[in-house]
C-alpha cells in the first residue's frame, strides 16, 4: 500500500502547487508464524520490514504486550486460552509515525483434547 505525504503546498487561488512530497511504503509483514498456524508454546512472532523502522509494538487479540527496538517477540501461548488469536505489529520510524502493520490469525493449542476414560458416564468412582 503506497502513501504519499504531503510536505509542503502553497495555494494560489484556485490551484495548490505542490513544492515537496515525502512518500513511503507500508512495508511490514509478518514472517512467523504463518498465517492460519496452529502454535503451542513459545512461538517467535517475527516482523520483517523494509526501510528504516526504530522499533516494534507487539499485540495479541488487539491488546498491546511488547514494544521493542527488535523486531521478534516471543510470546508465551500459555497466557491464553485454546483456540483462535490474532497476532498483530505496528513498526513505527524514529519520529513515531506509523511505518506499517501487519497480523497473522493462529490457533493455540497447548492442551489439545481431554478425554476422561474413568469412571464412565453416570457411573460413581469407588470409594
């Protein structure tokens, strides 16, 4: 997604000259886990970008965990429950604009299916 900044403009009647742009690219995506993963775990959340990003804000289902000059952030899947997640990163320049963002959606699975085999349905365990 390419955007374009405007910095500088000047209005003369009914025509805006432009004097100067300063564009740049959203340029973050998301290298693990891959979209659609099912997780367990430590799972290294990775970001990737191009140009010159300081540092990364980190958010599991929306809420904000890490900020950090890095661009991994281990996060526990213990913190949660089983089932769907959005994993999510916001890269941001020196200046604190917003670089780029980027989300995967996993599925964790720490504890997989319990299955109690005894006493049966209905029945009493002994005493």
């Amino acid at each position: 997604m390419k955007r374009t900044l405007l910095s500088r403009y000047v209005l003369i009647g009914s025509v805006m000259l432009v004097l100067g742009t300063t564009s740049y690219a959203a340029e973050v995506t998301v290298n693990a886990p891959q979209n659609g993963a099912t997780v367990s775990g430590t799972v290294a959340f990775i970001i990737a970008k191009a140009g010159d990003v300081s540092f990364a804000n980190f958010y599991v289902d929306g809420g904000w965990v890490q900020s950090t000059p890095r661009l991994t952030y281990n996060w526990n899947s213990l913190a949660v429950v089983d089932g769907a997640h959005v994993l999510s990163a916001k890269a941001y320049y020196s200046n604190g604009s917003l670089a780029g963002q980027a989300s995967v959606n996993v599925t964790v699975s720490n504890f997989g299916e319990v299955t109690i085999s005894a006493p049966g349905n209905g029945q009493r365990s002994p005493e």
